[in-house]
C-alpha cells in the first residue's frame, strides 16, 4: 500500500511521470498532562515507533494523509512530553534532535539491506528492476545518511556513576563535519524526502515495516516527511509558508552536529537532561 501519493510501488513503466530518487532514476488525544513537568526531551518509549505500534494489527497512521499524521503528531502524551517528536518544536536544535533519529534509523535500515544474506533474499523475491533500483538508491542515499547522522550524546557522569564507569571508557570524537559539507548532504536527503519521486527504500521500508527495525525506519522516514511538508503549520505560518524549507532543514542538521554529544544547556532550560538520540530511556 503505497502512502499519501507517494509512487513507490509502481514500476518504472508503469509510473507515468513519477520520477526516482538519486541515480535510479536515470534507469484525539487527551490534554496536556498536569502532574509532571512539560518535557521537550523523549523518553525512547514516547519516540514515534514506539507510539505508533498498534500490536494487535495494522496502524491506522499508514492510511492517513501526512496531513493528518502531522496534525496528530502534535498532541502531548500523558508520560508528559509535549509532542510526539521534536520535529513538532519551531526551534532549530530540537528539530535537528528529530531530523538526526531519521537519518540513524534509515542510515541503519540501507546498511541492513546491505547485509549479504539480507540482499540474497531482497533478490530472490524482487523483480529484477526493483532489485537493481534499490540497490542503485542505496548506493546513492547511504554517504549523505552517514555524513549527516551527529554523534550519540552523551550524559555527563558524576559521583558514583563518574567512579564505576570503565576506565578504558573511549571517548566521544568531534563530528569533523563541515558546514558547507553539511548543506550539501541534507540538501540531497531534503530531497530524498520529496514523495513525488519514486524511492524503492521507502518502499522496502514500508513494505516491511511489519515489525523491527524497517517499521523504525518507516516511521522516521513518514514523519520527517510530514515535518517537511507541514512543519511549520503550527507555529504561526500563513497556509503558503506551512512547509520547511531547505534552509531550516539544513539549519536542524548543522546545529545538531555543532552540539556533538553535549546536551541542552541545563542553565538556559531548568531541570532538562542532555537527549539521547537513539533512545536511551
């Protein structure tokens, strides 16, 4: 089932005037809770994979318009966060937190598919066509995802945590990433994102988001597509200024990877611990 307009599932013959990403194409909810302290941080069960698993069937988020989801996306949890991802905040780091759990979580389910066992079951039960289009797009998406993912943060440990933890501890490195670099990266999965090209990865990831980790990816990849398309809808925006441009997009990533693993800073937002990316509860 293909979403909200988005071509995937036809074959290039077939597809009309859809295009492909990269090289290929060449070939209700409650109010807000009132017991606990609004947060703008995750907890990893209130990141959108696991908020949007329905474990007894299908999700009804996969038949929605990216509208829709957006709009849904927006209502606080009672666990007390304000938002179901931090692509929902106006502000640039809090997008960028959200932006660098899509590119971990795709960057990972392209590595997946790159698993030899992996690509000899995509190729036994692929047509030929799709088998080369997804590996040609892997091909092409894969650098952009791994230049632009910012390193895991990481909490400053004191006390007791500062003296059990491993004295061969490796230390987190600065990204090395460069702005310029940086532009022209997120500017690719910018435009990756657009749902009116064809994409065999959002494909694959959205006809295996049965479970594990492709359902991680699809979600991810579903819901930066809702923040670029109406990101800006909730934040006082005229109806022609819903989407995020390029430049805010850009400015999510860059500001993310100049934090590197630190934190929010705890002066400047009171009783707020540094975010864990990739989930950390």
């Amino acid at each position: 089932m293909a979403l909200d307009g988005c071509p995937d599932f036809a074959l290039a013959s077939q597809s009309g005037t859809a295009s492909q990403s990269g090289p290929a194409s060449q070939s209700g909810s409650g109010e807000k809770p009132t017991d606990q302290k609004k947060r703008e941080w995750l907890r990893v069960y209130e990141t959108a994979p696991a908020q949007l698993l329905n474990v007894y069937g299908p999700s009804k988020f996969a038949k929605l318009s990216d509208k829709q989801v957006w709009t849904q996306m927006q209502e606080p949890l009672k666990s007390g966060a304000v938002w179901m991802s931090e692509m929902c905040s106006k502000e640039p780091e809090r997008r960028g937190v959200g932006i660098n759990r899509f590119i971990h979580a795709m960057k990972t389910f392209c590595e997946y598919q790159n698993d030899p066992a992996v690509k000899k079951n995509n190729e036994a039960v692929l047509k030929p066509q799709l088998y080369e289009e997804l590996y040609k797009e892997i091909d092409y998406i894969l650098p952009a995802l791994q230049y632009c993912l910012a390193p895991k943060k990481q909490y400053e440990k004191k006390g007791a945590a500062l003296l059990r933890s491993s004295g061969t501890e490796e230390q987190v490195q600065a990204t090395g990433r460069t702005p310029a670099e940086l532009d022209k990266y997120a500017k690719q999965l910018y435009d990756w994102l657009d749902k009116t090209k064809l994409s065999r990865v959002r494909m694959m990831a959205n006809w295996q988001s049965c479970g594990g980790l492709s359902f991680v990816a699809q979600c991810h990849h579903r819901a930066t597509t809702c923040f670029r398309y109406h990101g800006n809808s909730f934040h006082g925006a005229g109806p022609s200024q819903h989407e995020v441009s390029l430049e805010e997009f850009q400015a999510g990533v860059k500001l993310r990877h100049s934090l590197g693993h630190n934190g929010i800073d705890v002066e400047a937002v009171s009783e707020v611990r540094a975010v864990n990316d990739f989930g950390d509860a």
